[in-house]
C-alpha cells in the first residue's frame, strides 16, 4: 500500500470548481457558480429549456400511438420529459449518475413503492373513516362481477401509477432537488407545493380548500422525498393516496372521475367542506386532517432515512443537507 502524500488535496467533487478556478474567473464565474457547482438557477433555465425541446417531439411521438384527446399522452409527456431533462443535466453538468434522481433500478425498488403505497393508502383510509364514523359517507351496492372488480382494480392502479411517476418527476425531480441545492429545502418545497397547486387549478369543481389541501399534500410529496432520497418512496405514497380514494373506495380523484368501480359505489352525505363534494375528499377538511398527520409522521418517525445506496449515488440535495440530513 502506498500512503497519500498530505500535501496534496484530496479529489473534490467534479460538479464543484475549485476555489482558485472562482477566483480567477472574476464577475462571470461569480454570476455563473456557486458553493456547490453552476447556481441553481442556470441549471433551472438549462433543465426548461431541454423540457421544452423535448415536449413537442414527444407529442407528436405520443400521438402516433395514443388518441390526442385521452389524458395519458398528456401523462406520459409530462414523465418522458421530466425524466429525460433530469437526466442529462444529472449527467452533463452535476457529474452524477442518473439513480441520482431518485428513481434508482435495484433491489430497494420495490420495497420503498410497496412501503410508499402502503403510506399513501392509509392515510386516505383515515381520512374517509373519519367521513364514515361521522355518517358522512357510505356504500352502496352497484353492478358488475368479481372479474370485472379485479380488472377495474388493475387498470386502474397502472394509470395511476404513470400519472404519480410523471408528477413526481416534474415537481419533485431535479427542478426542486437542484431548488433545494440552492435555496433550500423548505423554500423549495413552499414554491414547488405552490406551482402543483396551481397546476391543479382548472381540475372540475376545484375549490379554495381543495387547492390548499394539494399545496398540504405537496409539502407531504416533498418530505417523503426528502426522508428517503427516493422518489419511488414519494410515487408509492402519491399512488397509494390516488387509487386507494377513487379504485377501492370509489371517491373522485382531484375532481376526475375516470374509472367507475364494480360492485358498489360511494354517497356523501355531509357538507362540501368537510367530505370534499363532487372535487373528492381532497376539497374536505378530512383530508386536511389526514395529510398534515402523514406529513408530520413523515418529518419526525425514525423510520424512514435515506439508504446507503442513495448516499452512494450523491444526489443533489445531499450537498446542502448532508448524507441522510432532513430538512
């Protein structure tokens, strides 16, 4: 073995130029890097910008194969490019390898969905015994056959699970890692809440209280990522929320009602405010309840952390927060 001489400094990270090389860069090299590489808000620019290159390509790809007037060319838009931009700037300009983003292909894959699922399934499970408990809601029987359930059941959880995966990647990828690695982790996830509230905006029957509760419930996204490093973690919680009130208990998702579920079917029978109306329970102060006790179960439980597979991958916010580090 050779021992490494102490005068010489030891490698830094490649997405990080050397203090010397900032200094002599002057005004530009201060206007264009930062502690922790190119600032945050040129890589934001330069992630738009391939996310715009790469939307209308896609589209006309997706319509090639898909009816322009279903929402999955939409979805699967919104995944690719989201995907794809976060990748070569992963690539290109931090030095990192693409499992940086998150959305890393090994063993833990499916146990931190499976958990996530899981997660999101029961939070919205309280929240509608609540409804149920207090005489809100009930069940009532409908047509249809067993195999029928099963296959409404299946269909189901594989739209919602591209849909999740697509929002996931575009409001908790590398826009709001790359926020995070700049400006930190609650100012990221207040303005990334805010833009997915917004973008629920003209959903049917949205309301105030249900656009608030989708700002509550991406703070929520925002933390699950934050604990775990793993946006499979944030997918499986966003799923589990999602199919759980429309498949199993047959409530309207954010005001869409796209899959009708066999056998039974759902009243509400109290006030708008409180079970969420014809928006779904996410316009009710039920929801409202369940998403602020997921989210701080999430921030403090010592159950949930980053893996030593993900500190090996060095995503971005691990600069800021440190391997492992909440918010």
């Amino acid at each position: 073995m050779t021992t490494p001489d102490p005068s010489v400094p030891p490698p830094s990270d490649p997405a990080v130029p050397a203090q010397g090389a900032r200094r002599r860069g002057g005004v530009v090299d201060r206007v264009l890097f930062g502690p922790h590489g190119v600032r945050a808000g040129w890589r934001l620019v330069m992630y738009g910008a391939i996310w715009l290159m790469l939307v209308p390509v896609l589209y006309r790809v997706a319509w090639r194969f898909i009816d322009p007037r279903a929402m999955m060319d939409d979805i699967l838009v919104m995944l690719v490019s989201s995907l794809v931009a976060g990748w070569v700037m992963l690539l290109v300009v931090d030095r990192r390898p693409m499992g940086a983003l998150g959305f890393a292909v090994d063993r833990e894959t499916g146990r931190d969905s499976a958990v996530g699922f899981g997660v999101g399934g029961i939070m919205l499970g309280a929240a509608v015994l609540l409804l149920a408990m207090a005489g809100m809601a009930r069940w009532v029987a409908d047509t249809g056959s067993g195999w029928e359930y099963v296959a409404a059941l299946a269909q189901a959880l594989a739209f919602f699970a591209v849909a999740a995966a697509a929002e996931e990647a575009a409001f908790r990828g590398y826009a709001f890692q790359a926020l995070v690695q700049g400006v930190g982790a609650w100012p990221a996830a207040v303005a990334t809440s805010a833009l997915f509230a917004y973008a629920h905006g003209n959903n049917p029957d949205v309301t105030p209280v249900a656009l608030a509760n989708i700002f509550l419930a991406g703070v929520m996204l925002a933390v699950a990522y934050l604990r775990t490093r793993s946006l499979w973690f944030a997918t499986g919680v966003h799923v589990g929320w999602n199919w759980t009130m429309q498949s199993l208990l047959g409530f309207p998702v954010s005001g869409l009602n796209e899959f009708d579920t066999p056998l039974y079917d759902v009243r509400e029978l109290g006030p708008d405010a409180v079970t969420g109306g014809a928006f779904g329970p996410e316009a009710g102060m039920a929801a409202t309840l369940a998403i602020v006790a997921g989210t701080l179960w999430m921030w403090r439980t010592r159950r949930l952390r980053e893996s030593e597979r993900m500190m090996a991958l060095r995503p971005l916010v691990d600069t800021r927060l440190g391997p492992g580090g909440g918010m």
